[in-house]
C-alpha cells in the first residue's frame, strides 16, 4: 500500500456535523417525499454538492485514520473536482497526484497523474485571487513536461502573486540558467530584496538555492547575487538550528570562514548534545581552513572528553599534529584511534609513516605486524616494511618487500608504483653499493616526477660513488636547465671540476654557490662547504684565500679535523706559521690519532721544524696506518730519512713511492742522493 502523505484540511468544517451528514445519507431509512416538499426543493443542487463534499472529507478522514490512505486520496481527488475554488485542498491533492508520477512505473500511468495534476491547477488558477503557490505548481508541471516557455511565465507570475514562494525560484533558475540567461534570473533576486520580506530565515533559505546553481556554474554574477542575500539574514534573528547550518554553509560557499563559524557556533547552542558531533567536526574543518590549527587542536581536545570513546578526535589530531611535523603527538593519538576503533586499515598506514618520519623502523614493523593480523596485506603494507627493512640495514629483507609491493601494486594498483616508490628501491640500491641498480631507479624516479630534486641530488651521488663526473656534470645541466642555478647546482659542479683537477673552474662554482646562498635564506654555507673552496684555492697556488677559507670552516665548526689538518699542512708545506700548523694538526690527531693524513702531516710539520729524530715515529705510524701505499707519505718517509742520515731507507722509501707515481721531483733526490 502507498502511503501518500497528503494532510487533509477540512476547512471550517466540524467533524461531528461531517459523520453526521455521512451517516444520513449512508444508513438513514428510505423515505418518500411528498409532492409539496418536492416542490419546494428545500434540498437545492447547491446544497446536494455541500453535502457530497461534506461526504467526501468524512470519508478522507476515517479511511486516513484507519490507514487506507489510496481510498482518502481518492475522496480528496473527487473532492477537489467538485470544489476547485479550495486551493489549499488543490495543493495537496495535486502534490499527491505528482508523487505518483514519480512513482508509476510505466509512462502511461505517469502521464496520467501529470495530466490530471495539470488540469486541476489550470482550472484552479482561474480565479483572480488565485495563489503564488499554485501558480508555481503549475510553472512546475510545465517544466516536468518540458515545456520551459509555459514554465517560465508560471514561475513568473508565481513570484509576482508571492516573492517569498521559494519552490518557484528553482524552477526558474533551471530554465533561465538551462537557457544561458542567468543575468535575468538575478532580476528575480533583486525584486525578492525589492520585497522586503522580513523573514530572515527566507534569505537563508533563497540563499541556499543560489548557492546550489552557483556551485554548478562559476557565474560571478550569481555569486554576487548570494552576497547581497546573506547580508540581509541578520543572524541575531535566527534560532531555527536548521537554518544557522544552512547560513554557516553558504557562508563558507563564499569562503567566509568568520561567518561560517560564527553560524554554526551559534547553532550548537540550540541543538542537544547528541547531535552536535557532526557540527563539531565542521568547526574544526573551517579553523584548518583559516589557517588556525591551534584552534582546531584545542576544540579536538575538548571533543576528546565529550566523545571518549570515539576516534574520530583522535584521528584529527594525529592528522593536525603531522601536519605540524609534531610527530610524537601524532602517533600518540593514531595509537588511541586505532584502539577505539581497530577496524580502519588507512589509521595504521598513518600510524606507519609517523613513525618512519621519526626514524623508528622496529616500530614501524611492530605497526605492520598487527595488520596482517587483522587485514590482508597489500601494497603499502609491503612497501613501509622494505623502508624499515632499508632503514635497519637489512637490505635484502628491504629488498623482498619492495618486491612484493611492486608484485601486488602491478596486478591490482599500477599507479602506486609512482616516483615514491622507485627512490625508496633506488635508495636501497645504493645502500647495498649495486650502483647499477640504484642509477636505473634513481632515473624512472626522476622520469616520472621530473621536478623532483632529490632524485637528482641522490643520482648524482651515485654517479660520484662510481667516480662519473661526466655524468654528474650532466645531470647538473639537467637541473639547472630545470630549475636554474641553485646552490646544490654549483656546489656539486664545483666538487666534480675538483675532482677531475679543474681548479680553477671548481673555484667558480664555488664561489657562484656562495652568492647564491646570500639570496636564498633556506642555504646556511657550511664547514664542509668552505673546505672544499679552501682546497680548490689551495690546489690552485691560492694559499692566502685557501687559509681565509680553511679559517671560515673552522669558525663554523670549530673542532672539524679535515680543515684543522688541511690548513695545518698547507702552512707546513710552504713553511709558514709552523708553530700555528703544529697546534692544529695535533688538536686534529687528539681526535683521530690513527689517522694515516693526520700522521704524515705531524711528521712533516716536525721535519720542517727541523725535528726529523721526533717526526719519524709520526711517517712511520702512518705508512703502517694506510689501507695502500700512499706515494705521497713515502716520499715524506725518505726526506726524512734523508735528513737523519739513513740513505738506504731514504732510497727505499723513494724507490717505493715512484712505483706507485711518476714523480720527477723523487727521482732528481734519487740522484742527488746517489751522486754523494
């Protein structure tokens, strides 16, 4: 059975004199009148219509009351027909008769409910006084049948009997905004603030209806139009909760973010506490939106205890926190979500990458462990267990799982596979020294997100691991082709001209890195910057700029050894501030004392000091100290065994040294040597 939702109104008429007249005409005796009461026609047509119509309400209202709502439509129906003159019953009979269009499920049947809905409304518009209302149902018959000029003009006349009849504003916003007149439609708007209706809630509500064609077309017109509505739906003259969520949405429609709040803050004062969750849950969205997430934090917090045992506050908050980089509070709070509710596999992942941001990889396994134990592992679930496998060191378990994400993301997700996951699988790569492997991953890496610089800094470290400057040099082209010259641009074209003994060139890079460092307030020089540019001047003959370098580096860190000992032995090799050399390179050794540089620059400061009895333990320790031969440290070995007198271990060490290199200078001592 349909119910049919119709609300019968009897007028004025009672109740009691309706059974009345239902039961004397149902159950009264037959009687036959006399010729004189014929006559008189006491009972005249006029009245036999009151009657039946009387009659036909009794009967809407007992078959209503007893549920067999089709019966009561159908009294209404007749009743209408006999009484067209009462709208109100007009209304609701025709808004029952449209209902079932839109529920007959032929085109027939459908066709004949709007044909008689129509039929009722046009005879019923008749009357000169006749309503807003029904106008309107018939602009809305009109548009059901397609025919918008019909359509238009009830509408029109709808709004001009009643420019506070919301329905017609739709009808007529699809018909002139369908047919590329949305100017004209404003002119509708403009006459409803003409009209000066007082009620603030029709504002909200026409507002509504402008926001929702709004939202379908970016017409500024309309737009403006929604503003001038708002303003004149004063806020202090709404109670209706309803109406102030309404108000605050389209408010945050024009991103008035103050206003949306204030609305919907003033609506959870009229709602019960039962329903304000989802109010809530908007209030802190607009805070985020204002840029005000402290706000949202504080109110989340509040929601905690109001809401203890749900998670959504605690997923909020570990999302506001990892925004904020506040890692640890994040997980904290994706732990309490995950423990008011365990069913929600995407809360685990957040929990995971948390926790891989704070370099916490057993922790991340842990987190991974209990969703297999609940959910059937899938990609991410295998690719954060190859980043904490990677992060632990344990690259073939990293590997295998990179592996097994990659399996399930190319069967069931290929667009996982994105420039994410292929810099994790080079960086494993690379950890695992399979220089091949991490080139080609870096590349697809950088191939599917171009504007990646990363993936370029980490492929250019590859290509110094395998000792590639061209390569480097051509990647570093690349960049800046992309991006322009940046710090990390120069910076490394300046190591890789150092590299391959371009001094010179190595110094101009430098030094544009520099300048562009003052420009950039993100690039901080660092100790190790200043000396790799102290030891291009140095390379290059330029031993009063390489010490102001070598000095700048230690002024930023001042106990770093490689400068401590490089500036050192530059001094003892020109023989200059000897004892300032002595200082530094043994502050150098106090904190690397097997160090086979740091050694063999002791014993050449001593030997330049002329202490050769004191310096050769030093170049002793250090050949023993050195991974390989190194031919500079021999030949340091035979000066000073030179210089004590020891010519066959003088000639040894030498001999040994120009194995490893040609060195005219070794073999002009040789002779020298020799020849006495």
């Amino acid at each position: 059975m349909t119910h049919y939702g119709f609300i019968c109104s009897l007028r004025g008429t009672t109740i009691s004199v309706v059974l009345a007249v239902m039961l004397s005409s149902s159950f009264g005796e037959e009687t036959k009148e006399s010729p004189a009461s014929a006559n008189k026609k006491w009972l005249s047509e006029e009245g036999a219509r009151r009657a039946e119509m009387q009659r036909l309400l009794a009967n809407v209202y007992i078959n209503q009351r007893q549920g067999n709502f089709p019966a009561a439509f159908e009294n209404y129906l007749t009743y209408v027909d006999l009484n067209p003159e009462d709208s109100d019953a007009v209304i609701q009979v025709v808004q029952g008769l449209l209902r079932q269009a839109r529920e007959a499920q032929n085109g027939k049947t459908r066709a004949e409910f709007i044909s008689k809905a129509q039929q009722l409304v046009e005879n019923a518009v008749e009357a000169p006084d006749s309503s807003g209302q029904l106008w309107g149902l018939l602009g809305q018959i009109y548009a059901v049948q397609r025919d918008f000029g019909l359509s238009l003009e009830a509408n029109r006349e709808a709004l001009k009997r009643a420019p506070d009849y919301l329905p017609a504003y739709p009808s007529l916003g699809q018909v002139m905004i369908g047919t590329n007149r949305a100017e004209e439609f404003l002119e509708y708007l403009d006459d409803a603030l003409k009209a000066e209706i007082k009620s603030p809630e029709f504002y909200v509500l026409l507002s509504e209806i402008y926001m929702n064609f709004a939202r379908a077309l970016p017409n500024d017109p309309l737009r403006k139009g929604l503003t001038k509505l708002l303003a004149r739906a004063d806020i202090n003259e709404i109670d209706q909760p309803i109406i102030l969520q309404k108000l605050g949405r389209c408010r945050l429609f024009l991103r008035d973010f103050a206003g949306s709040i204030e609305a919907y803050e003033k609506s959870l004062l009229k709602i019960p506490s039962r329903r304000k969750f989802l109010i809530q849950r908007i209030l802190v969205d607009l805070y985020i939106n204002m840029n005000k997430p402290e706000v949202a934090v504080q109110l989340l917090e509040t929601y905690k205890k109001d809401f203890s045992k749900d998670e959504w506050p605690y997923f909020r908050l570990g999302q506001l926190f990892f925004d904020q980089r506040k890692f640890p509070e994040s997980e904290e709070n994706f732990r309490e979500a995950i423990r008011l509710n365990p069913d929600v596999l995407a809360v685990y992942y957040l929990l995971a990458e948390t926790q891989l941001l704070q370099n916490k990889p057993r922790s991340v396994l842990a987190t991974i462990a209990q969703v297999k134990k609940l959910f059937t592992l899938d990609f991410q679930g295998e690719f954060y267990q190859g980043i904490a496998y990677s992060r632990l060191g344990e690259y073939d378990k990293a590997g295998n799982h990179f592996t097994e994400a990659e399996i399930l993301a190319t069967m069931k997700a290929p667009e996982r596979l994105d420039f994410r996951f292929y810099y994790q699988l080079a960086s494993n790569y690379g950890q695992k020294s399979d220089f091949e492997n991490a080139e080609l991953y870096f590349q697809r890496c950088i191939a599917l997100k171009p504007d990646f610089r990363e993936g370029y800094l980490d492929l250019v470290r590859i290509y110094f691991e395998t000792n590639q400057p061209e390569k480097v040099l051509i990647t570093l082209d690349s960049v800046r082709e992309k991006f322009g010259p940046t710090y990390f641009t120069e910076f490394y074209t300046g190591v890789t001209h150092h590299m391959s003994k371009d001094y010179d060139r190595a110094i101009a890079s430098f030094l544009k890195a520099e300048e562009i460092s003052t420009k950039d307030d993100k690039v901080k020089l660092s100790h190790q910057f200043y000396y790799q540019l102290g030891a291009s001047y140095e390379r290059s003959g330029k031993f009063e700029k390489a010490a102001q370098a070598l000095m700048k580096s230690l002024e930023i860190q001042e106990d770093f050894s490689d400068a401590m000992n490089y500036l050192g032995y530059m001094w003892a090799e020109n023989k200059e501030n000897l004892e300032q050399a002595f200082e530094l390179i043994e502050k150098a050794l106090s904190s690397q004392s097997e160090n086979p540089a740091y050694l063999d620059s002791m014993g050449w400061v001593l030997y330049q000091m002329e202490q050769a009895a004191k310096a050769l333990p030093f170049l002793m320790k250090a050949v023993e100290n050195s991974e390989a031969p190194d031919p500079v440290i021999l030949d340091h070995l035979g000066s000073i065994h030179r210089a004590l007198d020891h010519k066959q271990e003088a000639v040894k060490a030498w001999e040994q040294s120009l194995d490893l290199e040609e060195n005219l200078e070794i073999k002009e001592k040789l002779k020298t040597l020799e020849n006495h």
